[in-house]
C-alpha cells in the first residue's frame, strides 16, 4: 500500500478490525473522581499498548487489528488524553505507571507483553520499576530514550536543553499547542503527505489534553530517568526498541552500548507502527514468539 493510500484505510482507527473479536471500549475509576477510558479486544495472553504524550487508542488501530486474534489486546486513554477525565492532579508518568496498574489488576491481567510508544513508554517502565520485572512478560519501547534529556552530546535524547524549553514554551497555549503539534506531526511522525484531514485526527487527539495538561507531562517526561529500569528489563525479558530512521545511528549505537540484550529496529517516522503496520508488526510479533 502506497503512503499516500494508507490514511484512507487507517485513520481514526477504522483500520481492519478482526471480525472475530469485538472492540470492548469501558471506563475505570482510579480515583474519586478521575476514569480513564480504555479498549479491549480478543482472548489470550496480554498484549497492552500504552500511547504516548497526549495521544490516544486511536493511534493503534493497526495493532488491535493484527493482533486481537491470538491475544487480550488493552489500550486506554491515560488520564486527561482523549476521553479520560482531565484532572488537576497526577499528570505525571509516576501516576500514570499506578493508573496502568490499577487497570491491569481490575481486568485480571498478570504478566503482560508492555508495549509504549513515545512517552507512553515512560508509563510502561514506570510499571515495571514499581512492580518488579516479574510483573511483565516482555517489553518494547517504540522511539524513546530511557533518558530523554541528559545535556550530555552523543546519548540518544529526545533534544538540547534549548530545543526542549523551546517546546515547553510553545506548548503553553492552545495555538502554540496546535502548531507545535502540527508541526512535530509533519516533521517528524508521519512521512505520507500531512493532509488537512490527517491534520485533523491528529489535533484532535492531542488538544483533548488542555495547554497545562500537555506541558506539565512534558516537562515530567523530560526530567524522567529509566535507564535502571531498562537495564533490568533488558536482563531478564524479551526487550525491543523500535526507532524512527532520523536518529537511528544515534539511538542504536546508545541501545547497543547500554542495553546490549535489547533488538532494536529502525524505519519511518516517530509514528512508523502506525504508517507502516506491515513491517511493524512482525517485529512484535517476533518478540512475543519469544516469550516463554
């Protein structure tokens, strides 16, 4: 399928839905007051995708519908993303780690195959810090740093100090969020040509998080550390980092040195499991094979 075709068959997650399974979607409320939304599809051991800063379930149309056959495939929307409550309180990967270990434990689920895309990936270490390497069968990291601000030249990082404030700053009000947005979609997450429908989903999903919501996870994404996290994932499970090609040199030689036990892949954008399903998805799919 050509680039150009993938957001008529894809977007809004309208993509191949297995037949054989329906989409169960449902809330939880994790604290008085505060429900995250989330998504359930298909039977077997579990397969839970976390997206990233300020973004949905809707981004993982693809993976629900390539994987909903054979496994329990969760989603949710974190606290104030999409159609979770926007709160004042816990916009931080610390309570979105409890928030996912709140949802696990109301659906039954034990040991699951942790897949975060982005900041999303910041949640799933979160988890596995907090509970323990035995709380998951498997990992993978879809196109961040465990350290995504070190200051330092040549670690894999999400930028310098200057272009992370330059960020943070845009991000303060709904226009600087919307271009920002916008912008880093264009750029740097999507290779097909950025339509005004595209456009659209995209805004959409991430202006569902207020200016104050979107910069105070930015920030504590930023200042997040997982390296420690990570070492011990990489020593004791399945371990995958799926990187987008414009950093690739840097981020596998950093993957390569620090977490030698890790596979990493490179292709794509910041968005490539979702652009490009069909060389995504047999990479989880190899790394759930290795799974005992």
């Amino acid at each position: 399928m050509s680039r150009k075709n993938i957001l008529g068959s894809c977007l809004a997650a309208t993509c191949a839905v297995s037949a054989g399974a329906a989409l169960a979607g449902d809330y939880l409320e994790v604290e008085p007051g505060v429900e995250i939304y989330y998504e359930v599809q298909g039977e077997g051991p579990a397969l839970v995708l976390v997206p990233g800063w300020t973004f949905t379930t809707e981004v993982f149309a693809n993976q629900f519908g390539a994987f909903a056959d054979t496994y329990r495939v969760i989603s949710f929307d974190p606290r104030s993303h999409g159609r979770s409550t926007v709160t004042l309180e816990g916009n931080n990967y610390t309570t979105q780690g409890a928030d996912l270990k709140a949802l696990l434990d109301h659906l039954g689920v034990e040991n699951p195959a942790l897949v975060g895309w982005s900041f999303g990936c910041l949640t799933t270490w979160e988890f596995i810090k907090v509970n323990g390497v035995e709380s998951a069968a498997a990992h993978m990291c879809i196109d961040l740093s465990p350290t995504p601000l070190t200051g330092v030249d040549g670690d894999w990082a999400e930028g310098s100090v200057a272009d992370i404030a330059g960020f943070y700053q845009a991000v303060q009000t709904s226009q600087g969020h919307r271009d920002v947005i916008n912008w880093y979609a264009d750029e740097v997450m999507i290779e097909q040509d950025y339509t005004s429908e595209l456009s659209q989903w995209v805004v959409d999903q991430s202006m569902s998080s207020p200016p104050w919501v979107a910069s105070a996870y930015l920030a504590a994404g930023m200042f997040s550390n997982y390296m420690a996290t990570a070492k011990e994932i990489d020593a004791a499970m399945p371990s995958s980092f799926v990187v987008a090609d414009h950093w690739a040199d840097t981020a596998v030689a950093y993957v390569n040195v620090n977490l030698p036990n890790s596979q990493v892949d490179s292709f794509g954008g910041h968005m490539m499991f979702w652009e490009y399903p069909e060389q995504f998805n047999p990479i989880l799919g190899n790394m759930l094979d290795k799974i005992k």
